[in-house]
C-alpha cells in the first residue's frame, strides 16, 4: 500500500490535484481520506460554542481517529470514516465505508502537520497557491456551499484563514518531498507527480 499525503492552505486546489491522480491511476485504486472529516465530535456543545471554534486550529481535528483509521486501512481493514457538516459545525451519524485501496491520499490543510501522520506516508506533497487567488476562491466556496457573505468571508480570511495559514499551514512546506504550485493548472508539475507516485507504486510491488 502507497500512502500519500497532500496538504496546502484552504482554496489551494489539492482537491483538484487529489483528482487528477485518481484520474491517472486504475479505476477503484485510490481511496481517499479527507482530513477534513476528522473534525472533533462537538455533540455536548452548543450552537454558540460550536460557532466559536476555530477550524483552522490543529486543536480542532481529532488526529486519534485519524490516526486509528489510517492504520486499519494500512493493515488492510475497511473503516467508518465519519462525515462533518460544515452547516451543522458537527459529525453527522452516518459514515462513509472505505475499504483499503493499493493507494491512500490523505488530503487536507493539516495533512502534513501530525508526525506520527507523516511517518506512515510514502510521498508528502504540498500545493502552493497564492493568497489572493486562495481568498477568490474561498469566497466563491463559502457563498454557494456554506451560505455565507462575501463580507463574512473575506472578514474569516483575515481574521482566522490567513493568521492560521501562516503559523500552522505554510511552516508544514519544509515537510513537502514535492511541491506544486497553483495547483491543477500546474499541468507539468501535476505530470511529474504522477510519474513519480507510479514509480513509488512499482518499487512497493518489488519490495513485497
């Protein structure tokens, strides 16, 4: 199993990157853990309380989940993996059944930022956007998706996203093996990666 982790600020396109490798490999190879699913439970809180959390905050995931379930599809055992509602700031009841593919993308701002985390994985990449064109795309996001204002938006940017991108998020590039900057339309660099993740693939195969 081939265990790659793709991290980069909020709006910095890994989804569209996460996309274009599972695109590139063989149908139902790739399974994909978002960090973003791994929110704390915040169940006992109320409506004010959950509102006043900063998700943007390492403190905000629940990393022994994470971990726990990253290890069970390591040793080939299908997981639970819990759904979050950015409308409800909580868990859903329901889940999503992962069964362990040869490849598994753990995606998601903090993906690097968990030692224990990063030792599981065979390639750590970081997509590296720049700010305004992150904020656009936030906006876009948060109004459709989230029903949220472009004046909220942009106040959160400047508030939490950008502060919290800075101390936590940006620092984790150092981790990177390869960096992509812009994202998806970072067609050369996006070839590249899936050169070298189909080489990772192939070496796996020769060590078992």
């Amino acid at each position: 199993m081939t265990i790659i982790g793709i991290a980069g600020g909020t709006g910095s396109g890994k989804t569209s990157v996460v996309d274009e490798i599972v695109n590139a490999l063989p149908p139902n190879y790739v399974a994909v853990v978002p960090v973003d699913s791994y929110y704390n439970d915040t169940t006992n809180l109320t409506d004010e309380e959950r509102r006043a959390i900063n998700f943007d905050h390492p403190d905000a995931f629940d990393w022994k989940l994470l971990l726990q379930q990253v290890k069970q599809l390591k040793h080939g055992n299908a997981i639970e993996q819990p759904i979050y509602s950015y409308i409800q700031s909580n868990r859903l009841q329901r889940t999503v059944h992962v069964e362990p593919k040869p490849v598994i993308i753990i995606e998601g701002i903090m993906a690097l930022i968990n030692p224990e985390l990063r030792k599981m994985m065979d390639l750590k990449v970081f997509v590296d956007t720049d700010g305004d064109e992150r904020l656009i795309r936030n906006i876009r996001r948060d109004i459709v998706e989230r029903g949220r204002t472009a004046e909220i938006v942009m106040q959160r940017y400047l508030d939490v996203l950008k502060p919290m991108h800075e101390q936590f998020i940006e620092p984790t590039k150092r981790f990177a093996d390869i960096i992509i900057p812009q994202g998806k339309t970072n067609t050369v660099g996006i070839s590249i990666l899936r050169q070298f993740i189909e080489h990772i693939i192939v070496d796996n195969k020769k060590k078992k």
